[in-house]
C-alpha cells in the first residue's frame, strides 16, 4: 500500500548511524529498545520497510553484532507486520484507500454520495475521498445535468460539452498528483468525433498537465505531466464500443510506466512517466470545457484518483467493484461473479481482498458498506475473495425467518472466492441496527443457501457499534448475513431455540419471547423462564401439572394458556398489567365439596378488569346458582348457592359488615370472597370440588382501600403462589403484621352460625398457627399451619391498623405446590421448616379436647415489645385458650430477638369452663436438642417437661396471666446468688403492692425489669422500707437493688 512518508533515505541512515555507532556495553538494549521503539512507529505511520533497511545494518555493524541481533531484529519486524491492520479501515472503492483524506486516495467522485442540485442541474459534488480541496461545483448554464438511476438504478452526470465541475485553485504538490498515479473512471462518450476531456487539469495546456480523453478524435489518451510526448503520455486508438459504458483503469509511475486498461483488459503500456507540476496554477475539472473548448459529451458514473500507483491486487478490487456496481463486464479478473441475474445480483457496496499473480496484495477491505473482512490466515498468489449486497441504500431492520423463527437482518450478501485464502475476521457496521434490546448473541451466519436453514453461525463481539468475528470460513457463492435469536417458537410440530429438551424453553431462556403460532398446541413439560409470551389465535398453551412458566414481561394472548393441576404463572415486571389479547388462561383451585362449609376465594383471572363469582366454572362447564340454602350437586353442571355470596370491609368483629353480593356483583382484583361448596359427593369417597378460573392473568400492581379500625377480607390475585411475608412488608404500615386464613371443618353439618365448627390460621413473618380443632376422631383436625406461601385462588383477612390502600404487586409471587407442602388452599398440607429460626408450637387442650395452637420463636427482627409482623394476635374466640400477652392482647404467635437459656415467658390462660387442661410442646424447629421446654407454675413452684410429655392440669374459671411461664431450667438451674434475699429481709408485698426491705439500709437504686429483660423503671433516692410498685400491670418481674457499697440483691415477683 502507499505510504504515508515520502522519504525513506532519512529513516534509513539514521537507524544506519546508531548502528554503527553504540559501542558500549550497553548497546544490545539500546538497540532492541530502538528496534521496538521504530517497529512501533512503522505499525503508526502504516510505512513499508524495504530490504535497503536490512542491508544497511549488514553493511554498517560489527558481526559479533549481526550474529546476535539477527534473530531478534527479524522477529520483531514480523511481529510488527502480522499484527492486524485493523485500525486502519479501508474504505475507499472496493476498499481500496480510505475516505477521511489519510491516505493516497484523493478523488473518489462517487454517484450516490455529495451530489447537490437545484433541480437536475449539478451544484456541488462533494469528494468522497475526504480531501475538500477536490470539492467541485459549478454555477449557470455551466452545470451538468444529474440523470436519476440510469445504470444499474445508480445516477448518471451528463454532459452536454459545455459544462463542468471544477475546483478551485487548491492543488499542492502534497495533495495532489506527481509523477505517478492512478485513476479509474466509469464513462460513456455520445459521439466519437468530440475533441474533448473527462477530467483534466485547468487550464488544459501542453506544458503539463493530468488528463485524459475518452475520446479526442476517436483515440483515448492519458496524460501526466508534460504534453505529449511517450514520457507523459500513453495513447490507444481504434477502438469500438466508446458509446457505452466501459471502465477505464490507468496507472503510471516512474519505475514500471504507464498502463491503460479497459474492463480490466491491458490496452497498453509505456516506459516513463513525466512529472506534473502545475499545482499552484491549476484547478481540477471534470467534463473539460476549460477555455469555452474541449468540453465532454456523454455521461460519466464514477471518477477515482490516487495519488501514488495502486498495486495489481487492488486494481483488481476496484475494477470488479465498479464492475458489479455499474453492471459492467469485465474482460479479466472477473471474480465477483454474484452481480449475475442468474446469482441473485449482488451488485452493491463489493469490496474485496487477495492477492495478485505477482505476489501484490490487499488484505483489509471494508468499502462503502457496512462489512469489513481482512486477516487472510492462509494467502496465496491468486487468492481473492469478493463480497456484495444484494441490497441498495438499505435501512437496516431484522425480520423474522420463518425457517428457524430467528430474527435475520433484512439484507444479505454473497461472496466470490477464488483459490483459498483461509480463514478471515469480519466485522460489521452495526450503528444503523436497533439491536440495543436484544439479549442474546448477535451472530454471522454463513450457508450455502439464501433460506440459511443449515447455516454456520459465529457469535459476534460486540464493541460499541462494531460488531466482530474471527475464524470465519467461506466457500465459493456462499451467502451470509447477521442474526439473533429473539424468540421459541412452537410451530405446531417442534420447538425451536429453547435450550431445554427438544428446544423447548427451561429456566435458561429468560430473555426470550415464547411464542405459539396458530391452530397449534404447545405442551411445558418443565420449568420455563421467559421474557414475554404470545399465543396466537386458535393455538393453546398448556402447562402441565407442577410446572411454573415464568414470565418478566408481558403476555399477548389470543388463543388460551391452560394450567394444568399445579401449573402456576409467575410474571416479574414493575407496573401495572402487561397482559393483553382476547384470549383466556384456564387456572384450577380446590374448594370443599361440603355444601355447610365455606372457602374464602379470591379469584386469579379477571374479565374486563373484574371478576364475578358467576363466571366460575368445572370442567363440565359455567357451574349455575340457586338461590337456596344448599347446593345441587345433581344439575350438570352443579348449581353452587348464591345465599352465601360475601365480601367483608368494615370494623372488626361487626357480623353486620358482611355484605352479601350475587354472582354477577363485580369484584375487583385482591379482593376476597367467600362461597359455600358444591356438595358434590361423587366420587367416592368424595374429593375437594376442582373449579376452573378463565379469563385474563391477573397481574402487576393491585390496591384495596382500607380504613383504620376495619378487618378486609382480601386475597392471593395471581395465577401462582403468594409469599405472605412480601405482602406484609409491603403493607407494614397500613395492616397489622398477619394474616388469618379461615377453615371450615369437614364434620360441620349445618348452616347455623352457632354451630360452625371451624376457626381462623394465622401466619406472619415467623411462623404460623394452625386453625383450631374440635372434637373429632382425626376427620376434623387442622389442616396444619399455614406456611409463608399463600395458595392460589386463596381469600384472607387483615387488620387495619392505619387508613391507607392495601397493596399487591409482581414482588410478592412465589411459586410452590400445596402437594408439597409449600403452599395451602387450606385443603391439607403439613409444616415444613424452611429456615434455621428457633420456634416451638405449644398446644393447649380442654377437657372435650377442644384443641388450640400457640407458636413462639426467634428472630433477630423481633423484640420484647410488640413486633408488627412477629406478633400477631388470635382470631379466634375459644372458650378455652393459652395465649402470650403482650400489650393487653392475646397472642398466638410471640417473637423475641434472641434464645436465652434463662428466658421466662409469661403464658396466659383463659378458662370459661373449669376442668382438666394438657399443655404439650406440639413440635419444635431447630430447637436444641441439649434443651428443654418447661412450663414453670408460678403458685406452685412446680416445672413440667412438656417438650418431653404433655402435662395435664386443673384449672379453674377465668382469666390469668401470672400463674404459667415457659422456662428452659428448672429452679436448681438457677443462680441462688441472684434470688436469695431472705438474709436482706427483701421480699415483694402483695396486698400492698410494695417492695418491702427490712435489713437493707444505703440504697442508691432500684430497677425493675420485665421478665424478658426490658428495663422498666428506675427508682433513685430510696429512702423508705417500702417502695410503692402499684404502677406496675399484671406480670412477672425481676427488681434489682443496688447498694452504695456496690453490692446488688435481685428478687422475682409476681404483680397481680
């Protein structure tokens, strides 16, 4: 390729001189540093080192140091000369040179670039080759005319003979042409008798100049530097076919002469060149006319001049470029060969690399496209390979090929490859490409056919707007193009693109679109994350039982998805809905069969923004209402009662609040409800009743208005599991930190409200309670306590402790199988421990063995105080029950921070019936094994391992919150330094309510702590035997006194 620096001889003898000169024993690393130093500067300046280099170390330096440096010189020029050039774009013709004005390419006028008009009349046309100074124009009459899309749909410049374009007086020796050159000009003459010039210097004089003449008189001419003599000129005559378009291929230079080729025919060649030095005087003119004479008839496409002569190779390139581009034939070294009809007429922005016969080559070429492929691994002697599109100006977009369902660049082209060069790098232009939302790799694909159904695909890296491939393999009219995967497909026979079995999606795929295509059934056999989901109109869906389909974005819906069994659908995005279509998704819940006994509902589907119960539906169809007290579970389908239609927003425990609503009443999203079951009795022995949700996937953001005060009875609106603990956090300053899930037990036989048989679960962030249970022989016992992850279709309470709206959003979806116990529609499921948390259920049960749950654990969230979300009071109203107080509340489920051996936790009981009552430790999580759980009675003294055995007690009529703690150590467990006080005369006064101290004098304070260590209150300045305590609430104490001498006395008591 030119260079970039006119003089070597400089170069040469300075390297020559330090050679020669080092002398010191340092002279090897001055050396190599100045070797590394002048290869680093040839790989900047892109110059051509030449065996003159070489020679001048072998004439100048001692041998010891040839010897030594011979290695090392010659491997550090070929490192220098392998690495890439790939800085250094070629985007000349064919790219050959470049168009930023950096190299010797300085007249580069192209048809479809920098034409301004007014009109057809030509203005400007602007250099392509980047050098300004060559801008040409033209005003009047003076202008040429631009003919739109005459050859090959490119534009044509015609000129009459009295027009031209010229620049202005902007030639210097620099940028201009000497004594060598070459040119290429695309042109047509209207007659062959014209006298007349298609470019030239102007004025055009015989002392010098740069021409030629296609034709003067019938004979072409090209011309450089002094006119006309062989030196400055070579002439060919005689010939035929000047009427039409040809390409017209010059080159001259001082050593080899001049050449003229026609369609890549040698026409001639002559000895010598002639020097051109007129720059300062001279403009440049294309279509003559330089003095009123001498002007161009005919049309011309494209004009191309380098100042310094291309080699073989790359006149090659350029003359094959214009040759597809203006449809032309060449004679020769016709490559490229998919510009033919018969091969698809790629006829645009081809460019090439190879390497000539005589050992010239190119080997980096972009052009005026978007792709650029250089590194041949394997170059040899006539080696080349071509590349076209077979688009025009495209605008660049993918679209879908139905083949393989990838997304394929709407453009494509075909390569020409002669001998076999190897192996390429290819990169590609992508700044015209929206490809910033796709997630997998963008790829090149490579096949012999234009449906690239069997193609070889490279993942391109991507940089900034370059996009790059190595190792790429090409055969002989191979087609390639750019392609990503965007989407599975499910065509009705086979998947395509999922990385799961048989490519369909798995949990791998989330940044891939699902789509299945009309009248076609797609089953989900696995797990599947996904980045949208489209169902076409007629096709279907179907998730099989236990599988999740995950979902970040939205789902257009115009066919049905179907859930089978457990199926659950999770979408991840922020928002509101992105579900769109016309289409349905079928969901399944259980609900009893049992006509007395209710569910509370919440639907996972809406129609039109809300839901009716009327909507519901079995798999025998809409299921019908009567407006009885019980259900018909003869009709088909079954007929459910509209008698118990309910909603609930209004104050606690108001059984007027209630509000009864039809089935075609609108329910809005979260919202509960409650529904009698079917009575179904068939089969045998009876089964939960499956009803069928269908309509459109409830998803993204839901709110419920909730006053201070009220209970609402809200629910799970999705079409997967709900994680109770997001909801809570979510909702931690509107609701109280729980939820109660109603049970209704099997054994209830009657609509009577005083003979329900059921009772409210409770679950927060610690743990859960079962619903209690009454007497039965198992039928009735509870269905277990609920765990974190709330059932699909499943209704709940909450409490409101601030007026605000309840939220529900995408954040609080989880999924997991009632099956395996990770969720309960409040049919059957057992605990399971999911966390390394301390907690233990004590269960409490009376004397007709009503039974009750009570939970207590640890969490470093919680506190000795009332926790929102570790602390949740009891729902239930039992005439019998065990609870932990705290703020004048009864809990069933107390959280504290941390498990402490000499922990004492007051248990309160509440008695309405005297008798025998058993308190068991029911099961523990992650209690220690080294550890017991003891119920201490406080009037007794006595300790009962009731981790180890339940015990049974009689207990009297009422309420009281003194007599029982939970402790882990017996009384000999304890310290009697800490609460041996009779030697102090300390003890606690219970019908004064006093702290009494008879032998205690010098006190300096008082403290009284909570049974869990909370400080409550310190007492200064005692100065009395008695010290007043009826501030104190019902409860377990310990008080601390502190003496002056530093001593400290600690004595429990009990304030009733």
């Amino acid at each position: 390729m030119m260079s970039l620096i006119k003089s070597k001889t400089l170069v040469k003898t300075i390297l020559c001189s330090l050679f020669f000169c080092l002398k010191s024993k340092l002279w090897l690393v001055f050396i190599s540093s100045i070797l590394f130093t002048f290869c680093r500067f040839l790989l900047m300046v892109r110059l051509k080192i030449s065996n003159n280099i070489l020679v001048c170390i072998y004439s100048y330096c001692p041998k010891t140091i040839i010897s030594m440096l011979k290695k090392s010189l010659l491997s550090i020029m070929l490192f220098a000369f392998l690495l890439p050039t790939y800085l250094f774009a070629q985007t000349g013709p064919g790219g050959v040179g470049s168009d930023d004005g950096s190299s010797s390419l300085i007249i580069w006028y192209r048809p479809d670039n920098g034409i301004s008009t007014s009109g057809s009349l030509i203005d400007t046309w602007s250099n392509s080759a980047g050098v300004a100074a060559f801008d040409i124009s033209e005003t009047g009459t003076l202008r040429p005319t631009l003919n739109i899309a005459t050859i090959n749909g490119y534009n044509e410049i015609a000129f009459n003979g009295a027009n031209r374009l010229r620049t202005g007086l902007t030639l210097t020796t620099s940028n201009f042409v000497t004594n060598q050159a070459s040119s290429f000009t695309v042109a047509k003459a209207n007659n062959t008798s014209q006298r007349s010039v298609v470019y030239t210097t102007d004025p055009l004089v015989g002392s010098t100049r740069f021409s030629n003449h296609i034709p003067w008189n019938g004979t072409v001419y090209f011309d450089i530097g002094a006119c006309c003599g062989t030196d400055g000129r070579i002439q060919v005559g005689g010939l035929t076919g000047l009427l039409d378009y040809s390409i017209w291929s010059y080159d001259a230079h001082p050593t080899t002469g001049k050449q003229l080729y026609r369609n890549e025919d040698l026409l001639a060649t002559v000895a010598g060149s002639s020097t051109y030095n007129s720059h300062s005087s001279q403009r440049f003119n294309l279509g003559g006319y330089t003095t009123s004479t001498n002007g161009f008839s005919g049309g011309i496409t494209e004009v191309v001049v380098f100042k310094e002569k291309v080699n073989a190779s790359q006149r090659i390139i350029i003359d094959n470029y214009l040759s597809s581009k203006f449809n032309r034939s060449l004679t020769s070294n016709d490559f490229y060969t998919q510009d033919n009809p018969a091969n698809g007429d790629f006829d645009h922005d081809v460019a090439g690399i190879g390497q000539a016969t005589d050992g010239s080559s190119h080997t980096d070429s972009k052009g005026t496209g978007i792709v650029r492929i250089n590194t041949p691994s394997a170059l040899s002697n006539g080696d080349f390979l071509f590349w076209g599109e077979e688009s025009k100006d495209p605008s660049y977009g993918f679209v879908t090929n139905t083949s393989n369902y990838s997304d394929q660049l709407n453009s494509k082209w075909r390569v020409s490859k002669v001998g076999d060069l190897g192996t390429v790098t290819m990169s590609f232009d992508i700044s015209g490409m929206s490809i910033a939302a796709i997630c997998g790799d963008l790829q090149l694909v490579v096949d012999n056919d234009s449906n690239f159904s069997s193609a070889t695909s490279y993942n391109l890296t991507v940089s900034g707007t370059t996009a790059t491939a190595t190792g790429v393999s090409f055969s002989d009219a191979d087609y390639f193009t750019l392609r990503y995967t965007d989407q599975i497909v499910w065509n009705g026979t086979t998947f395509f693109n999922g990385s799961g079995t048989s490519n369909a999606p798995d949990t791998t795929d989330s940044c891939l679109k699902l789509t299945v295509k009309t009248g076609s059934t797609a089953v989900l056999t696995a797990d599947a994350h996904i980045r949208e989901v489209e169902v076409e109109s007629g096709a279907t869906l179907q998730v099989n039982d236990g599988v999740l389909l995950e979902v970040d974005n939205g789902i257009f819906n115009e066919g049905v998805i179907d859930l089978l069994g457990e199926a659950q659908l999770i979408q991840n995005h922020t928002g509101v809905s992105l579900n769109t279509g016309s289409g349905d998704l079928k969901i399944r819940q259980q609900g009893t069969f049992n006509l007395y006994n209710y569910n509370y509902w919440s639907a996972p589907v809406h129609r039109s923004g809300d839901w009716q119960v009327g909507y519901l539906e079995t798999e025998a169809g809409p299921v019908g209402f009567t407006g009885g007290y019980d259900a018909n579970p003869l009709a088909s389908p079954i007929e459910l009662s509209s008698y118990w239609l309910y909603t609930f927003n209004d104050l606690i425990d108001n059984y007027y609040g209630w509000n009864h609503i039809a089935p075609t009443t609108a329910i809005t999203p979260a919202m509960g409800y409650l529904m009698k079951g079917s009575g179904n009795t068939t089969p045998t022995p009876t089964t939960d009743q499956t009803y069928v949700f269908r309509g459109t996937a409830n998803d993204g953001n839901y709110s419920i208005s909730a006053i201070s005060g009220n209970q609402v009875l809200v629910g799970n609106p999705y079409p997967s599991a709900m994680s109770a603990k997001e909801f809570i956090a979510d909702n931690s300053t509107i609701i109280e930190g729980s939820i109660y899930l109603y049970e209704h037990f099997q054994e209830n036989n009657t609509h009577i409200l005083a003979d329900y048989q059921g009772g409210y679960a409770t679950r927060n962030n610690l743990t859960g309670t079962e619903a209690p249970s009454l007497p039965s022989t198992g039928s009735a016992s509870s269905k277990g306590a609920p765990e974190d992850a709330v059932a699909v279709g499943q209704g709940f309470f909450v409490k409101i402790q601030n007026t605000g709206t309840i939220q529900f959003s995408n954040s609080q979806r989880v999924f997991a199988r009632e099956s395996l116990s990770e969720s309960t529609f409040y049919r059957s499921a057992q605990t399971t421990p999911v966390d390394d948390r301390i907690i233990f259920w004590l269960k409490f049960k009376d004397h007709q063995n009503n039974e009750s749950t009570i939970a207590l654990g640890y969490d470093t969230n919680a506190s000795a105080d009332y926790d929102n979300g570790y602390d949740s009071e009891s729902f239930n109203e039992l005439p019998n029950e065990a609870y932990w107080p705290i703020i004048e509340k009864k809990m069933c489920i107390q959280g504290l921070h941390s498990f402490d051996i000499s922990d004492e936790i007051p248990l309160g009981i509440a008695i309405t019936n005297s008798g025998d009552f058993t308190f068991d430790i029911d099961r523990t999580l992650n209690f220690p094994t080294n550890e017991t759980i003891y119920l201490k009675d406080n009037e007794t003294n006595m300790f009962y391992d009731i981790k180890s055995n339940p015990v049974t007690l009689t207990l009297n009529e009422g309420e009281d919150e003194s007599r029982f703690s939970i402790v882990y150590q017996t009384a000999k467990s304890l310290s009697a330094g800490d609460f041996n006080t009779e030697a102090a005369g300390l003890y606690y006064n219970a019908d004064k309510e006093a702290l009494v101290f008879t032998a205690l004098n010098n006190i300096e304070a008082i403290t009284i702590y909570s049974i869990l260590g909370q400080k409550i209150k310190v007492l200064d300045d005692v100065d009395s035997k008695e010290v007043d305590l009826s501030f104190l609430k019902t409860g377990i104490y310990i008080a601390e006194i502190a003496q002056n001498s530093g001593q400290k006395l600690k004595l429990k008591f009990i304030k009733q």
